[in-house]
C-alpha cells in the first residue's frame, strides 16, 4: 500500500497531458497578466480592514513592521512556488507539484485542502462585497428587502442574493476564457491601485509625528480567560501570544498574513501561460513585491494620519480621513474596496476551479470534469459545479467562524511545497529549472518554519476544524481517488515515449 500511496507522477507526464486536445488549456497569459492576477487577488478586505484591527489590538504604529514579517514568510514560499511553476507548468499549482515530488496521498491531500480553501475564501469575499455595496445602498437613501439582502431576513429566513449573484456572474466571466477575465481584472486592479495610492499620498500630507508615539507599545500579556479560541502555541507550550512590543508584532503579522492570502494563485494558471518558464516567476514574485510595498506605505500612513488606539476596526482607512475632515476620500475608498473585492472573488474561483480541473484529469476525481469547452478552451463544466455550490454558500452560509481556515489552508500548502522543492531537487536533479530556488537547503528550510509557526498562533478551533476536513478527504481518497487514479489504471508515459518540452521554453 505505500508504494501505492507515495506513487508519483512524473513531470513529463504532467507535461503531456496539457497537450492533448480535449484536456489542454488555451495558452493566453503574459507576465503582465499574471502580475495584475496577484495584484488582484491580494489586494482586498486585508488592507482595507486588518489594518485597523491588528494597530489597535496587537502592534500599535508597529503593524508597519507586522506586514514586512508576514510579506517575508510569503516571499520564503513564493521562492518554492516560482521553482516548481516553472519546472512544472502544469495547472494545479501545490497539487501538481506535490504529485511530482511527494506522491499520490500527499497530492490529494493538498488538492482537497486548496478546494476548502479557495471555495471559503471565495465566498467569504463575496459576504463581504455584498456588505459594502448595501453600504453603498443605505448611504445613497436604497432599500433592499431584509430577506434578499441578508442572511436573517423575515422569521429568520434570508438570502444574500447579492453574494450569490456576483459568485454567478464572475463563473460566467471565467467560463468565456481567460483572456475576458484578465481584461475585466485589469480594469478592475487599476482603480484598485488608485484607491490605494490615493491613501498613500493624500495621507502623506495629513500625519502628525505625535501619533507614532510610542511606534512600538509597551507590551501587554494576553489573558487566556478573555479568548475563548486560544491559540495551538497557548495550548502546546503554556503561554499565549502578546499584545504589543515586539511580540505583538508577531502576533500582528499571523494576523495580517490573510492580506498576503493569494499570490500562490498565480501558479494555478501555469498552463495557460504563453512562456511559463520566463513568466511565472515574475508574475508571482512581482505581484507579491508591489503589494508588500502598497501594504507598509497604507499601515504608516494611516497610524500617522489617527493614533492606533483610535482607529476603526471594520473601516480604518475611510474612517481615518473623515475623523481629518476629508469624508470625500472616505466615500472615495469605500467605493474602490468594494469594486476591489470583485477581483479576490474571480482570482480565488479561477484557482480553485483549476486545482479540480487538474485533479479529475489525473483521475483522482471524476474524469467527467476533465474536458475543457471545446470553444473557449476553458473548464466549464468545474467552474460551473463550483461556481453554483459557491454562491450558494455565499448566500445561506454563516462563514465568518470558517475563514480562518482559509490561512491555515494556505499555510499547509506552503510548507508541502517547500518540502517538495528539496525533494525533487534530490529526486530529479536532471530536471531543467528556468527559476531556481536559490540557497537551498536553507530557504525551502525558513519556509516550512515561518509557516508553521504562523499555524501555530492560529485558533486551537480551526485546527480541530481542518482535521476534520482532512479526515473526510482521507476517506473519499481511499474510496474513490486511489482506485480511479491514472497512474492506478497504468495511463502512464512509457519509457520510449518521446517527451515534448513545455511550449514556452527558452532553451
């Protein structure tokens, strides 16, 4: 059984199957594209919302430095992430990496993990667009019934058509192609950006020095009676994370790291990239740089324009000009962060639509979901399963309690795929790398302890939750996935096979 479980998939293997007619992709992204995905999906509730929460709670002034620690254990993994996208341009993006390095089991067990993740991560974005357009709505004087417009509407019952509808129509979007969805996103991740740097220089001009003081807080203990989700370290080594001082900043940055949630998406679209060799590494290390940057830029200059003890937790950024006298600019980011969020909900359904379609070709679910439409060259018949079961999730769900399974979903991936860069590395050094990872052993080495230690200071809860979501993968792998699979029914590349290169190579 275990030389059944550990089975893995070889790279050309991979590679030959996104050349064959009824299951490729078509290949239409650029570097340009990918790093507008990353920028897209990156960009959203974080900046616009944690900001406040972690400077009042945990790091004071010192969230600036919270957001470099988070961006660095994202720039440790996004090293990993380049090497494999461009070894291995394959859609799947953890999934497909894992089956080459690590095995069968392992793969699955990642694969089913994205699945949860981005299908969360989806929905809890749309809740939270559909939050800011009725926002939008009550400000301007419009109603909306309380049945449609919420989760508790007449005798309890409601529906947040709002979510669902914008769930729905961003699967429509992604079933017309890839290119419709990078135009769309483009336009889109522009007055994102302009919303942000309008913070950054309008702000600029409205700090005053005295709010930095102190930059770094006293540090105060946290009371374990006052949380009722103690973190896994309280509950492993007996103490609890700080508020304030230096390991607030810590605290702070296992917080914010769901602003960083994103950039590993850009690998889910390898395979319809036109030179993924050459791309893939600057759209994703690009993407994750200029939003590191945008995050510092925010975090000073709001927590320089209002004391941190006065900042709003549910809007820190809009509530920080009008409490200056500027409720213009305020009007200005409550509109860009809502047009924003519809970026996050198609990137997240894009990567997640791609993991399923990369998983149902290998067999492991059904093959069913494999054939790409033989027009638009797209997965439509995953994207519109999922899409459906989204929107409605998005629209009856409570998911507020689940979203931290969202960062604890990405931080496993982070670690399977540093751990994967070694291996393969031992594995198969025969292997073109046009991005390697450079000083290994130690950077893979960095990444699975920067994440594992963000995991640790995660919710006791959302560990119990994610096992159990694990447990339940474990049993539809040993009932379906391990019998079906293709490596299982010997759909494998013979050894006098001729292997083609991936298009795009520069060699």
């Amino acid at each position: 059984m275990t030389n059944t479980i550990f089975r893995t998939k070889r790279v050309e293997q991979s590679i030959l199957d996104t050349e064959e007619p009824e299951h490729a992709l078509k290949k239409s992204l650029s570097a340009l594209d990918l790093t507008v995905f990353g920028v897209g999906v990156i960009i959203g509730t974080g900046i616009f919302v944690l900001t406040g929460t972690v400077a009042k709670n945990n790091a004071g002034p010192a969230v600036a430095l919270a957001f470099v620690a988070a961006g660095v254990a994202c720039a440790l993994a996004a090293l990993c992430y380049a090497e494999f996208a461009s070894t291995v341009p394959v859609a799947g993006s953890a999934y497909t990496f894992s089956y080459a390095s690590l095995g069968e089991l392992p793969a699955w067990i990642i694969g089913w993990d994205l699945v949860l993740e981005f299908a969360l991560g989806t929905a809890v974005v749309a809740v939270g667009w559909s939050g800011y357009d009725q926002s939008r709505r009550d400000n301007a004087g419009g109603e909306m019934p309380a049945a449609l417009g919420s989760r508790e509407g007449a005798d309890g019952f409601g529906f947040d058509i709002l979510a669902a509808a914008l769930v729905l129509v961003l699967t429509v979007i992604l079933v017309l192609g890839m290119k419709l969805s990078a135009r769309i996103t483009s336009v889109v991740v522009a007055i994102k950006v302009a919303v942000v740097l309008t913070v950054i220089v309008a702000g600029a001009f409205l700090i005053e020095a005295d709010n930095y003081d102190p930059f770094i807080p006293k540090q105060q203990a946290v009371d374990a009676g006052e949380s009722l989700q103690a973190p896994l370290i309280q509950l492993m080594f007996g103490w609890a994370p700080s508020n304030f001082g230096v390991m607030g900043i810590f605290t702070a940055a296992s917080v914010v790291f769901f602003a960083f949630i994103g950039f590993d998406v850009v690998a889910t679209a390898a395979e319809e990239t036109k030179n993924p060799q050459r791309d893939m590494p600057r759209g994703i290390i690009g993407s994750l740089l200029i939003c590191t940057t945008l995050y510092v830029l925010v975090s000073i200059v709001v927590t320089g324009m209002q004391h941190y003890s006065e900042l709003s937790v549910d809007a820190p950024l809009a509530d920080a000009f009008k409490a200056t006298g500027h409720p213009w600019y305020a009007g200005f980011i409550s509109f860009g962060a809502a047009v924003g969020l519809t970026t996050v909900c198609m990137i997240l359904l894009l990567g997640q639509t791609r993991v399923f379609f990369a998983m149902s070709r290998d067999g492991l679910l059904p093959r069913f979901f494999s054939r790409v439409h033989p027009r638009f060259k797209t997965p439509h018949r995953p994207t519109i399963l999922l899409g459906v079961i989204i929107a409605i999730l998005a629209g009856f769900t409570p998911l507020t309690e689940l979203a931290a399974l969202v960062n604890i979903g990405t931080l496993f991936a982070f670690v399977v795929v540093a751990i994967g860069v070694l291996v393969l590395r031992r594995t198969r050094p025969d292997l073109h790398r046009s991005f390697r990872t450079p000083w290994v052993p130690v950077i893979p080495i960095l990444s699975v302890c920067a994440s594992l230690w963000l995991m640790i200071n995660l919710p006791a809860e959302t560990w119990i939750r994610f096992a159990v979501w694990m447990l339940a993968g474990f049993v539809v792998y040993f009932l379906y996935g391990r019998n079906h699979s293709r490596l299982a029914t010997g759909e494998e590349l013979s050894a006098g096979d001729a292997v083609k290169p991936p298009r795009g190579d520069t060699e």
